[in-house]
C-alpha cells in the first residue's frame, strides 16, 4: 500500500527540484518568437525527453552506483549535499540567474528545434539535483509498490511542468517577479530540509556500517 508520507516527499522533492514555475519563465525565453503551435511542440518534446532522463535514473541509477563501487550511504550524503547547494541558489537568487544566463546564451545560437533536447530537457529538467532525487529516492524503495511512489510523483510533476509551459505567459503575468522570488525562496527552504535529511540518513548509515 502507498504511503501519503512517502508519496508527498517524493512529489516535493522533484517539485522543489525541477521547478516547474521558475522554469515556466525561463521557457516564455527559450521559446521567443515562437508560435503558439510551436511552443506546444517544444513544451511536449522537452517534457518527454527530461522525464525520460529521469525514470532511466529511477531505475537503474542503483546499478549504476553499484558498477562504480559507489555506496548507497555515500551517495545519500553527497547527493544530500548537492541538493542542499542548489537549494541554497534559490534562496540567494543564485540558481535563476544562472539559468536564465545558459538559456540566453544558448538561444543566440542554437537550432530552435533543437531547444527542447539543450537547453531544455538537458539540464534545466533533469539536472544534477533532479537526477540525483531520482537516484535517492528509488534507493529508499525496497518493492515494486515502493517504487511506483517516486514514480507517481514524477509523472504528476511532468503533467504539471506541461502544464506550466503550456500557461506560461498566464502563469508568468499573475506571479509577477515578486511572486517567483517568493516562491523560489520558499521551496529553496523546504528542499534544504530534505537535503539535510538525505545528509543525515547517510551518516548515519556509513556510521553504522563502519
């Protein structure tokens, strides 16, 4: 049976993780000049492909891990610490402004249709803390139903990533700058709490196994 606990942690840590309102904005950029019709293309295909990245994550990152020699307690701390990293640029503002820096650069240069691949997918959604959650969080499922929570979670995050892209320039004008940085700094707090969780469980795991 599915645990609300477990599925809302999993939700909120790809939520905080990926960002769908903060890349929302940064999508209104990528896609300037674009048509409406266009921008549904672009928003699909880069949603597909970053949650894609992701589920391969999901599932065979352990393996992966396990190739490398790479503990599970060990990745539980440096991930937790990774994620602790971005959530502390969304405090201080630090993560957009890079962003939003890569996806001007990129966009002076690059083959519009390329855009939903790089930028994009690759790694405004499945970047290194997204990826990481996927990793850590298949690490804490000991069962198929136990999987299919971080799975349900990322799925509804896609629909709503869509979602976002989609309303962008609705979601855009009622947030306001104001708004995004309120909500940036928000859920850079609440995923430096998770991050510290993540940071801890692996302590002491390497702790005990020591």
């Amino acid at each position: 049976m599915i645990e609300f606990d477990a599925l809302l942690n999993a939700f909120t840590t790809y939520f905080v993780t990926i960002d769908p309102p903060g890349l929302a904005a940064i999508f209104l950029g990528l896609t300037a000049g674009m048509t409406q019709a266009e921008r549904a293309v672009v928003a699909l295909r880069g949603t597909l492909i970053g949650l894609a990245i992701l589920l391969a994550f999901l599932f065979i990152g352990r393996a992966i891990l396990d190739v490398l020699g790479i503990s599970m307690p060990a990745f539980r701390v440096a991930g937790g610490l990774l994620l602790f990293y971005i959530a502390f640029e969304m405090v201080f503002e630090k993560r957009a402004q890079r962003q939003n820096e890569t996806a001007k650069r990129i966009v002076t240069r690059a083959d519009l249709q390329s855009i939903a691949v790089f930028p994009l997918a690759i790694p405004l959604i499945a970047g290194p803390g997204a990826i990481s959650a996927s990793i850590l969080l298949a690490a804490e499922a000991t069962s198929v139903v136990e999987l299919s929570v971080p799975l349900i979670a990322l799925v509804a995050n896609g629909v709503l990533l869509y979602l976002a892209f989609r309303l962008a320039p609705k979601v855009d004008a009622l947030m306001g700058e104001t708004g995004r940085l309120i909500l940036s700094r928000l859920l850079g707090i609440l995923l430096s709490a998770l991050a510290v969780q993540f940071v801890a469980d692996g302590v002491l795991a390497l702790v005990k196994a020591g």
